[in-house]
C-alpha cells in the first residue's frame, strides 16, 4: 500500500497567510545610497534604541551591506562623541534587579 500525504502534511510550516512575515526593503538601497555618513546623527538615531544599542537587520530592514554601513557609522559617531554609548539615566535598573553588591536579606558577617 502506498502511503498519500494528506494536504496538511504536504504544507511546509509557517506558510499560511497567518505565518508569513512580509519582507521589508532596504531604505538605503531604495533611495541609492552608496555610503552612511557618521555625521548624520538623525538618520543614525533611528537605528539605535533607547538604551543605546545598534538594531539587528531583523529589525531595522536593511540589507546585509548597509547594516554593515550603518554599525560603522553608528560606531565612528559614538567615537567622536555625536552618539552616546549608552541612553541617560541607565544607571536606574527596573524590573527589581539589585546591585551585584547589595545582598539585601543576608546580615553583616563581622559579628561570628
């Protein structure tokens, strides 16, 4: 007897209308840039977030050339201090997190 896969079974996963991820378009390569200026800190804000970190491909949508341009320029303007390394007031953790050298519910040794 010869097996017949159902449809379901012949459908690759993820490749309905509900799992498909629309591919984005380099903005670069729309508008035919050939290199990233550093100095041009608007343009470079919108690919680092908040907190200061440069964007993933994944997430800002540019071609593997550009992403490459983008990280340099990002990295030339933090150097010549256009960019921050890291946003202000980083130094406040949320989420309940402490300081590696506050143990909170442990008590002073010295008294053993």
């Amino acid at each position: 007897m010869a097996r017949e896969k159902t449809q379901q079974q012949r459908r690759r996963p993820g490749g309905g209308p509900a799992g498909q991820i629309k591919r984005r378009n380099c903005f670069f390569c729309k508008e035919h840039v050939a290199e990233i200026d550093y100095k041009n800190v608007t343009q470079l804000r919108r690919y680092v977030s908040e907190r200061g970190k440069i964007r993933s491909r994944r997430i800002t949508g540019a071609c593997r050339r550009h992403q490459v341009q983008i990280a340099t320029a990002v990295k030339r303007a933090r150097e010549m201090a256009l960019l921050p390394y890291v946003a202000e007031g980083s130094e406040e953790r949320s989420g309940g997190r402490r300081d590696r050298g506050d143990r909170g519910d442990r008590g002073d040794r010295g008294d053993r």
